[in-house]
C-alpha cells in the first residue's frame, strides 16, 4: 500500500528513485512523484497514473537533476487519485518534502491545530499534515522535528524526508509501515521493499518501529525515538535478483504461477529429513504440542483461504480444533483466548495491517503465537513468538500464487508434525504423506502443462458476468480461492458457494449458460457434490468439473471436467488450485486486464 523510496549519492538521484518505484508499483499505481534536490532548491514532479506517466513527464528523471531524492507510487487513502493528491508533500517555504505509506489516523485534529496557527493545505491528503508539523516544529535540527512530529502523529507510516537546509541528509522514520535502507557502491537508500533496492545492494537494515535512519553519501546512521544513536545490523537477501524480475513472461503472475513447483519444493525439503517432519523454527516441546487445545488461524483474503484449507487437515489429522478468521475480524470481536490456545497467523507480506493488529491483540493476552510468513524480516515474522517461512521467492503480482501454494504447504506440515506428537495418526500414515507430499511439485508440473487446453476454455468465458465455485469441506475451500483469484483480475462477478448452501438462495441467480465450477477431490463427499452439480445444471449452469483422476462418472454431470493426478484427500487444494489460477489468469488476459496490476488494489495491504 504505497511504495516509498529515497537516494543519496554520487549518481543522480531520479533515475535511481524510477528504477526502485518501479519495483514497488505493486504496492500502489493510482498516481507517482518524485522530489529532487539539487543542493538549492528541492523540485517536485508528480503525475496521477501509472509509472510510465511520470516517467515520459520528467524524461525518465532527466528533468529532475540531483544527487538527493525520494519518490513514491500511491494507493489513495485520503484524497481521489490525482496530481495534487500524489506524493511528495511540500510545506509552504517547498523546503521540506515529504513522501509517506500508511495513514495518519488524527490527521483531521492536526490539520485543525495547524490552521490555526496560519497553515495552508492544498491537498485532501493525511500526508501533508506531516509536512507543516515538521516545518512547525523544525528549528534547525531535522533529528529534533522528526521527534517531536512522532510523538504528535497517530496512526501508521514510513516516511521520507527532505529538508532544504541540509543538502547531504535524507530521514527516513517507520512506524508499523515497512521501511528498509541500504547501502550501494555510490550511495545509500531507502524503500518500503527489498525490490527496490536489490539490484544495488543485498545488505539489507530492516528499520524497526520507532527508529529513525539518516542518510549521507556515505553512510547511514540510525536513532531511537529518543533520538539516541543505535547499531544495526545488515541481513544479506538471499534472493536473486531475477527472482524480481519477469525473466520473459508476459506477467510476474504467469512467471509466479510457473514458479510453484520450485516453491513449493523450498518450503518442503528443509523440513522433512530422513522421511520425518522437522520443523526447527517451530521451538516447541513436544509436551507443548501435546497441550495445545485450540488454534486459531487468522489472515486476510487468500492467506485466510489457506487457512479455511488448515482448518481440515488439522481437525482431521491432528484432531485439535481450529477458529479460521479474518484478521479485520478476529482483532474487534473480543475472541476467547486462553492458555491452551496457538494462533497462527498468515501472511505473505508479513505487513497486512490487519493480520498484525490481530496478532498484538493475541500477544496482548498472553497467547502463543506462530506466524506462516513469506517476507523474511517483515513485521508479522519479527512480532510473532515463533516463524516458519514459505520459501516462495518474492511475489509480485497482486494476485498471489505461489505464496498461497507454499502457505498450504506450511500449514501441512504442521498438521503434520502435530498429529506426529499427539499420536493421532500412524507413523506409517505418516510416510506415507510425505511421499505424496514430495510429489507435489511435479503433480503441478504436470497440471501446468494442460495451460492451453484451459486457455482455450477461458476464452469463451471473458464476457460472462457472473462464474461461481462450489465445493464442499477442502473443496469449498478451495472454490474461494478460485474465486477469489478470478474475480481480483478479470473483475468478473464470482462468489464461492458451499455446495450444499446454493439452495439456499444463491441459485436464484443460476440462468442458462451461467458457468458453475464444480470441484470435487473428496472421495466421500463426491456423490454429494454431483447431486448439487445436476441441481444447478437443470437449471441451465454449464458445468466445469475439477476432479481426481479415474472420476469418470463426473462426465455425466459436467460439461468440461479437469481431472487433477491422485494425491492424498488432504493435500488436493494444492493440486486443485493450479487450474483454478491459470482459468483466472486466461479470461483476464483474453479481457485486455492488467494482470498483474489489477484496479483498486495493491499488493500489501498497509491499512485497515
Ligand atoms: O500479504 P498477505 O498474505 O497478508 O495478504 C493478504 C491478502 O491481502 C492477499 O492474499 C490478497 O487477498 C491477494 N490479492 C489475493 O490474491
């Protein structure tokens, strides 16, 4: 949700800030800015739109010249998308400037404040109000300002400033918004995410809450909130910088969606050793696996899907019971939470403002917790007690892929692990998931070499204007993913449907040639499922079916079936999914959407 980045150097700083905003435009494309100092006078250049805009506008920065700058890409908060509304963020005297991710919740209180002291605002935003308080508060110390405003401002933020009086600084302060510096061969820099930066540097100083970092050509130096100077360590990304980049794809989601067979195998192989389940990170006694009398998953949007998947293969193998919620939910409902109780949460960015309020709701009352995270260093991965990474890479795309396959690959593995130690499944049993587990990854290999024959398909669904998915138990909740995945980037109307519930309302909107994916990978719910799929087909949906290889009988009851390899009844989502995804991304495609950008979203979701 916005991308902020900033440079300080002996290059010149707008080609560098282009370069890292175009790393981060999946944070946020509704408009893009830059502020350049030339050691005199700080120039801004804004454009409402995508990158390219702002780029053609300063002649890929070339009318921007110095070696100090910051930039921004936007998601809008406050404020319409627009030239005004973009970032940076000038005080009157244009010598502090100013570029911010997240919200400044009393904003409305502040700007009040400094109205009356003679104040004027020109944009609708709760950025600006940063600006005038630092210039209300600025004496001559930057250090100082930046202080004072962060004990006057609620809410959240990573923000990049500029002050004209001081040509060889560039600040940079975080509090619960991403924010991460890093030191080049010609300069040091900033950015909201490692993207931005990595073609510069691998080492990398995650910025912590509360912690200010001051950049000069030649060094960083960092502070408390008590402005006291503090050490900090680099972390070496391990990532390859292709890793970020789309290597030949038409889409990152089509490269992500490739992707899967990799990640899924790096999520797996380090945690299973001589045919058992090892999970270090875990840190747990077994007599503490053995106490655990609930879990609670929470996360939003696909992560929360996993979990809807976890749900099952907990209870199922581990026979503890699990609460899935959403994270916007769980942190307002006054949850039951107590000794026995672990929650997991997940994310892939580690930085969904949601999911990591829920999580310092939980840790509030004392409860374990265990955070499923992608982005290493985030701050679901350094807030929660314990962390298991999904080794998916960095994504890029809005819509996830390979994040949710290595999510549910977690998630079994601990099920796993867990029914291990309580004994509620065999050791043969066991062994033999792990070897259905190792398979996985060609299994989607295969499935992605059915892509044209699903292209095909999608194709004659891009002008349909509703799709529903309907499953029952794993099944349904995969249809929410699959749901999920097509509506985000084809903006078709779709809604994933317990199959048993249809009846119930939703199939008042079944009409002739509605399409109804049908998925139905669980072998003692199957009989079911092809009852509810002849209720919605004599009504006139046309039927896609996703089944298990050798359910023939489903032809009877679809129109186009997809059968997916055999694996064991707990893991199938994963298996299920990969058509599902590649139907979504087809009929985008075939509607002329921007895949990987799609409207109104953004890739880290930083606010409520
Ligand atoms: O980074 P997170 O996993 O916490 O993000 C959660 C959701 O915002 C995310 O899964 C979102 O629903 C995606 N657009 C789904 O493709």
């Amino acid at each position: 949700m916005c991308g902020i980045v900033g440079y300080i150097g002996a290059e010149q700083a707008a080609p560098v800030l282009l370069d890292g905003l175009d790393k981060l435009e999946y944070r946020g494309y509704d408009s893009a800015g830059l502020a350049v100092f030339d050691g005199e006078k700080i120039q801004i250049a804004k454009a409402r739109g995508r990158l390219k805009v702002l780029r053609e506008a300063t002649h890929g920065g070339e009318k921007l010249p110095g070696f100090c700058g910051i930039g921004h890409t936007r998601w809008a908060t406050h404020g319409i998308p627009s030239d005004r509304n973009a970032h940076p963020h000038f005080n009157e005297a244009e010598s502090i400037a100013v570029v911010h991710n997240g919200i400044i919740e009393n904003y409305l209180k502040l700007k009040k404040m400094l109205e009356t002291k003679g104040y004027k605002f020109v944009s609708e935003t709760d950025t600006e109000v940063v600006a005038h308080l630092l210039d209300y508060y600025y004496k001559g110390d930057p250090l100082d300002a930046i202080m004072r405003m962060m004990h006057r401002v609620e809410g959240s933020y990573a923000l990049g400033i500029i002050f004209r009086d001081h040509p060889g600084n560039l600040y940079a302060v975080r509090k619960d918004s991403p924010l991460i510096a890093g030191q080049s061969k010609t300069g040091n820099l900033i950015a909201s995410d490692v993207p931005a930066i990595l073609k510069y540097t691998r080492d990398v100083y995650f910025i912590k809450n509360e912690e200010i970092v001051c950049l000069t050509e030649d060094g960083l130096s960092f502070y408390n909130v008590d402005g006291e100077e503090i050490e900090k360590e680099p972390v070496t990304i391990q990532w390859d910088v292709s890793a970020a980049e789309k290597a030949g794809y038409e889409h990152f989601m089509l490269k992500e969606i490739y992707e899967q067979p990799k990640a899924v195998l790096d999520t797996l192989n380090p945690r299973i050793r001589d045919g058992r389940i090892e999970i270090e990170e875990l840190g747990m006694t077994d007599e503490e696996i053995r106490a655990i009398r609930k879990i609670y998953i929470v996360a939003c949007g696909s992560a929360y899907h996993t979990g809807v998947s976890a749900k099952y293969v907990f209870e199922g193998l581990a026979r503890i019971p699990v609460e899935v919620d959403l994270a916007s939910e769980f942190r307002y409902r006054n949850p039951i939470l107590d000794d026995g109780t672990l929650l997991i949460v997940v994310s892939q960015s580690g930085e969904t403002a949601d999911t990591l309020a829920a999580l310092r709701e939980a840790k509030a009352r004392g409860i374990k917790t265990l955070g499923i995270v992608n982005v290493v260093g985030s701050s679901i991965a350094r807030e929660t007690d314990k962390v298991m990474y999904t080794w998916a890479g960095p994504e890029i795309a809005v819509a996830t892929t390979k994040a949710y396959s290595t999510q549910l690959i977690a998630e079994y593995l601990l099920a796993m692990k867990f029914a291990q130690v309580r004994g509620t499944v065999s050791q043969d049993e066991i062994d033999e998931m792990v070897n259905d587990l190792k398979m996985i990854p060609e299994q989607i290999e295969m499935l992605l070499g059915q892509k044209e024959r699903i292209q095909r398909f999608a194709n004659r669904y891009i002008a349909a204007k509703d799709i529903f998915f309907i499953g029952r138990g794993l099944d349904y909740a995969i249809s929410l993913e699959g749901s999920l995945k097509l509506k985000e980037i084809s903006y078709i109307h779709s809604e994933a449907y317990a199959a048993g519930e249809l009846k119930h309302g939703t199939i008042s909107l079944i009409e002739e040639g509605t399409l109804v994916a049908a998925v139905l990978t669980q072998e003692e719910l199957y009989k079911k499922m092809i009852s509810n799929m002849v209720e919605v087909r004599t009504r006139g949906a046309f039927l896609l079916a996703v089944t298990n290889v050798g359910n023939t009988e489903v032809e009877k009851a679809a129109d186009y079936v997809i059968y997916i390899p055999k694996t064991n009844k707990y893991f199938t989502n994963s298996l299920a999914v990969i058509p599902l995804q590649l139907f979504g991304y087809y009929v985008a495609i075939g509607k002329g959407c921007d895949v990987d950008k799609p409207r109104n979203l953004a890739k880290s979701v930083t606010v409520e």
